[in-house]
C-alpha cells in the first residue's frame, strides 16, 4: 500500500504520462472519470444532497486530515463556500523532492472538482499560484456575484494577503465561474 505522500508522486507521473499518451483530451477525462466520477463518488454524492453543508463535512474532513497542521482555513458566508490554502500538502511534497513532471499539477483540482460543481449547480472561482497557495469560492450557479474582494470573506484568513501570494516570477492561474481545467487564464 502506498503512503499519501508517496500516492502524490505516482498521481502527478500519471498526469505526465496520460496527457503525453492522449493530450489534455485524455487528461481531463481521466480528471472526471476516474477522480471526480469514481474515486472521488462519495464527495459528490454528498454535495448533491447538501449542497454547500455537504462541502463542510467533505473538505472539513479531508483537508485536515491531508493538512494536519492547518495549513487552510475554510469559510463559509453569505452562499459561498470558500477555502484558502496556504500550504498544499501534496504540492509541497513534489516541490520539495523535485518531483514536477507534470507543468501545473495544480490543475489537476478543477480538473476533477469542476465536473463535480457542475452537476451538482455550482460554479467556481479559483486561483493557484503554482507553489501550494490558492483560493476557491463555490457558490450556486444562479448567483452572479463576482469573486470578494481581498480578505472581503476570509479576513486575515486570505491567502492572497501573504506577502509571498504573487512573487511576479510564477504565474497566478485564474479561473472564473469555471468547471474544467480548460477554462484557465494565466497572468
């Protein structure tokens, strides 16, 4: 059996290897088939039935059991559903040990999350700075707001008031009422 942390080397190879086999085609179908479709089952049947308390109990749990040190902060306010990682345990991981095969392993989160937010009537924003800090806010499809503003929900909490959240030499991908990986736009 495979440790998390040794799972996080072999899932981001796969990536590499699925998108050199069949290209972004094949990729984001392995995303929602076998993660968001498949593995990932449980999550999704959980948010259809409760809708936003169903992503408390599904990212509450898993986030801290990936992150025990509390590397995130979840909030929930006003019909939005929003998490803030300051420190990605399996990006961290491959960062440090020098395992990047596959250019933004990052992607791999809308990539299987999307689909899932889709067909249970949610939408997402979504930024990744490529070193293990990003943002999320899932909210109903029906609600037209845009993103909030910087610390608007989150407070302190936000990770895009780190000092270290845009260091200009990586990109910042944004993703805007989104559901795939396909929907991406780089700064």
């Amino acid at each position: 059996m495979l440790g998390s942390y040794d799972f996080c080397g072999h899932y981001e190879w796969t990536f590499t290897w699925l998108n050199n086999r069949g290209g972004p085609e094949l990729l984001s179908g392995f995303w929602e088939e076998a993660i968001s479709r498949d593995s990932q089952l449980h999550a999704r049947e959980l948010i259809a039935q409760e809708g936003i308390e169903g992503m408390k109990a599904y990212w509450g749990y898993t986030l801290a059991e990936e992150s025990p040190e509390l590397g995130f902060r979840i909030t929930v306010r006003d019909g939005v559903f929003r998490i803030d990682m300051h420190d990605c345990p399996s990006k961290g991981f491959l960062t440090r040990n020098g395992l990047e095969q596959y250019p933004d392993y990052c992607d791999h989160c809308i990539g299987w999350i999307g689909p899932m937010m889709r067909d249970t009537g949610f939408v997402i924003d979504h930024e990744h700075n490529h070193r293990g800090q990003c943002w999320w806010e899932m909210r109903s499809t029906d609600d037209e707001r845009s993103p909030g503003a910087i610390a608007s929900l989150s407070g302190g909490s936000d990770v895009r008031s780190r000092a270290d959240w845009d260091d200009l030499e990586t990109p910042i991908d944004r993703f805007c009422r989104a559901h795939s990986a396909a929907q991406k736009e780089s700064s």
